[in-house]
C-alpha cells in the first residue's frame, strides 16, 4: 500500500509544500501508534521524490520509468530496511550496507531516498553506524526514519531528524475507511477495537484465524481464574508460530487495562470478557493489579526479542492466576 489514506492528506499536503519550495529535508522521523500508516506515506513520498513527472497532488505518475521500477521493487535509488523475516533486531551489517549504497551517486532518479522501518529495531551499533549520514547525507538524499516508539531511539538519532507525529484517526475515519476494505463490512468496529483503533492493524487482523484467537484467549483467561485450564498448554498454544506474541500482549493488557479503569469508576462492565473478568477479579487489590499491569508491559518489551516466548507467557500467565487467589505452585500444572 503507497496511497495516502484519508486521514494523512493533511500530513501529505505539508510535505509537498515542502517539495515544491525545496525545503525537503535529508531526514525525517515518521512516530505514532502502529497500523497508522506511517509505511503507507513513507513509501508514496518515496515514490514521489523518485518519480520523473508527478501528478498534481503529487503522487508518483505510476507510468514513468522510475515509477515502474519502483512498483517492482527493484528501485535502484530506494533502500527499505526492515529485520529480516523471523527476526526482530536490524543488524548492524545491514545498515552499513545500506549507509554504503547511500553514499553512492543515483543512477536513475535525481536522488536517493532510504526507508528504515521500524527504526527501534537498530541496536545503539546500528543506530551509531548511521549518525554520519544522518548529520551529513552525500548529495541529493532522503532518509526517512518509522518509529513505533520514538523514545526508545537513541537521542543523537532523534535530534538529527525533523519529526512528524503520526496521531492516530478519529473512530468515524477509521471506521468509515476499514468497512470499505472489508468483504464483511459488520466486522470493522470489532477488529478495530482488537486493534485499539489502528485502522492498519485492525485491517491486518481481519482474518478468521485472529478472531478466533482473540475470542479463544478470552476464554481461556476466565477459565484460568476459575481453575479450568493449565496454564501451561495455553502458553503452548499462545507460542503457536501463526500468532504474533506482541499482539496477544497488548490484547491482554486492553482487558486488564480495562479491568483496572471499572475497578474506579461506579459502572459495571457490560461486555465481554471483561464482565466476566471483572467479576472473578473486582476483589482484587488495585496495588497487586498495577504490579501485574508493570510485569506485562515488560513482557510486551521482551516480545519483541529472542526471549523464549512460550516461557515467558507461563510465568505470565501464573501471575495472572494469583491474581484470583492464592500463590500457586507452577510444577503442580506439568
């Protein structure tokens, strides 16, 4: 996808305006919530920057030699990076190979243009490979920089670039965008609520298989403070390779962030599972909720790494079993 989605035209327009009186800067950074559309704009304006004769709005022709290259990816004067496949770190080795093509002069278009996404994934050796070039780009270049969390990137990093801030769109935009995407237009406020809004990530999640594991995790979570499931095989099942371990996460931390908001406010939860979930858990002390809130944030930061994941789910999981009682012994589920 490289089209400007609606709620970016703003966003779009102040980058042409940019173009057009050649105030391009050499680097920008691209932050907001993910499945906002930063990869969408980030790649049109490359296509932009590269194309030979851009429409009035100023998209890319589509027709033009650099255009076509570009849609077959094999764009001699772009440069994605991104983790390789079943990997989460850039490594160093490819942004050095990136920071050395770079610095060659274009050979189609009239510039260069390089994308790293998502820019958090550099380690500091990384990241410290591509200061030089972040500071002094050799001749016409852009390098645009896409960050989930910006405040995780180095500062010599961030204050190298000029920043644009991603919000993410209003619930009416981004239903009214997603039902026209989706065959099943009666899904879109479901899967956007899976999504915490992201249109992009609620598109993404619109298959079958996530739905039914988002419903299955639900259950097995009340099942769990009812003393129904083990703990163990529903790690094990979590770790299934057709399941991204980030996004089980934050789908666990949406119910209990949920969960903690009822504990302070006088209106019972209505839908599930968080009425179910609520009510195993409203005699809960909030002290022991925050504890649990912290552990699950860090285990979100750890999914993206090499931890083991299907480890790191069961010690979870028994924390959210005491949560419903008392300490339990973790040999007495295998």
């Amino acid at each position: 996808m490289d089209s400007i989605l609606p709620w970016q035209q703003q966003i779009w327009q102040g980058l042409q305006r940019r173009i057009e009186q050649q105030r391009m800067p050499h680097a920008l950074l691209l932050h907001g919530p993910k499945g906002t559309g930063k990869k969408s704009l980030s790649l049109a304006l490359a296509k932009s920057l590269l194309c030979e004769q851009r429409t009035k709005s100023g998209e890319g022709c589509g027709h033009c030699n650099s255009c076509r290259l570009f849609v077959a990816h094999t764009h001699t004067d772009l440069h994605l990076l991104e983790p390789e496949e079943g990997k989460s770190v850039l490594a160093v080795d490819q942004v050095r190979g990136m920071v050395e093509k770079f610095s060659y002069t274009p050979q189609i278009a009239n510039r260069k243009v390089a994308i790293i996404n998502p820019a958090e994934t550099m380690n500091s050796s990384a990241a410290n490979s591509l200061l030089k070039t972040l500071e002094e780009p050799s001749g016409e270049a852009v390098l645009m920089l896409i960050s989930h969390a910006p405040a995780s990137l180095l500062p010599t990093i961030r204050s190298r670039c000029q920043q644009l801030a991603f919000p993410q769109p209003s619930r009416t935009e981004a239903l009214a965008w997603l039902g026209g995407q989706l065959d099943d237009k009666s899904m879109a406020d479901t899967i956007l609520g899976m999504a915490e809004g992201a249109p992009l990530r609620a598109l993404a999640l619109s298959g079958e298989g996530q739905q039914a594991h988002y419903q299955q995790m639900a259950e097995e979570l009340v099942e769990l403070l009812q003393g129904r499931a083990n703990p163990i095989r529903v790690a094990y099942r979590w770790n299934s390779k057709k399941l991204d371990p980030t996004t089980t996460l934050r789908w666990l931390q949406q119910w209990v962030t949920t969960i903690i908001k009822q504990q302070f406010s006088n209106d019972p939860a209505t839908t599930e599972p968080v009425s179910s979930l609520f009510r195993l858990l409203q005699r809960v002390d909030r002290k022991r909720f925050f504890l649990f809130s912290d552990r699950l944030n860090q285990a979100i930061r750890l999914s993206t790494t090499p931890v083991n994941k299907e480890l790191l789910f069961e010690g979870l999981l028994l924390e959210w079993i005491r949560l419903a009682g008392d300490p339990l012994d973790a040999s007495s589920f295998r």
